[in-house]
C-alpha cells in the first residue's frame, strides 16, 4: 500500500488541480436563492427530501421543482453553506464554510444520494478527513497530516 500525501488533499491543491471547484461568495449571492425557509421549501416524498416551490392553496402540496443553487448566509457576511439542487433533488457540490468564510467540507450529490469522495479541511485548509462513499471508507487526518484513522465507515 502506497502512503498517503496529505498535502495531495488540501483545499489549495485540490482547487488548482480542478479535483474540487468552490463557486465565490459573491457569485454564489447573485445567482442562488437565499434559503429563508418560505420559499422554496424542502419536504419529504418517498423518502427522498425535494426542495419545492410551495403550493399556493393549502390543497396544494406544491407548484414546482426547485432547480439552481441554495445558500444560507451569516446575516449580510460569509455564506454558512451552498448547496444544488436538480429537478428537487440535491444534485451536484455542497459546500460548507466556517465562521470565518474558510471552506470547512465539500460534497458531492447525485440524485439525493452522497457519490464520490468528500474532503473536509481545518480552518487553515489542511486536509481532516476523507470519505469515499462508493468504497464506504474514509480516513482521518490531524492537523499535522499525521493519519488518526484509516478503515471503513458508514
């Protein structure tokens, strides 16, 4: 078995090798829809939960799919988290920051079901954890990219 480089897993290496894309604050602000929980809702059908656009009657369970980027934010500061959605379904990157604005974890969505890997880093962008959820493993870093964990989860 090969040993792991966590420097190959920091937030700064994977962003300039493409692995990860992180959409900008100020991008994210501007074509997403702040989730304030009027509009669009998210509610549960078949044990899937759908972000919807609520109906307009109390007859009416909803109106639409909601499709685009959601996103809550820390009064008028950094975003807590930005999340797509496709037809209803998380469908693409979750991002989540830290009160700082620092990227805290990153995600990946298909259809509602967690795919591929998903990084988590500490506050100053060095590697914490790594799961695979197609391998179901994962392991853990502490802050010295020393492995405190390596095995299978979930």
């Amino acid at each position: 078995m090969n040993p792991i480089d966590p420097s190959k897993f920091s937030l700064d290496y994977l962003i300039e090798n493409k692995v990860i894309t992180i959409l900008s604050r100020d991008y994210v602000i501007e074509h997403g829809t702040e989730y304030d929980g009027i509009d669009p809702v998210e509610v549960t059908m078949n044990y899937l939960k759908y972000m919807v656009y609520p109906g307009e009657h109390y007859d009416d369970y909803y109106r639409g799919m909601f499709s685009g980027v959601v996103y809550e934010k820390r009064g008028d500061l950094n975003l807590i988290y930005y999340l797509h959605y496709k037809d209803g379904l998380r469908d693409g990157e979750e991002v989540r920051f830290y009160d700082s604005g620092k990227v805290d974890n990153y995600r990946f969505w298909k259809n509602s079901r967690l795919v591929g890997k998903v990084f988590g880093w500490y506050e100053n962008g060095k590697i914490k954890n790594i799961t695979d959820w197609d391998q179901k493993t994962c392991i853990e870093f502490d802050e010295n990219g020393g492995i405190t964990y390596q095995g299978t989860r979930y």
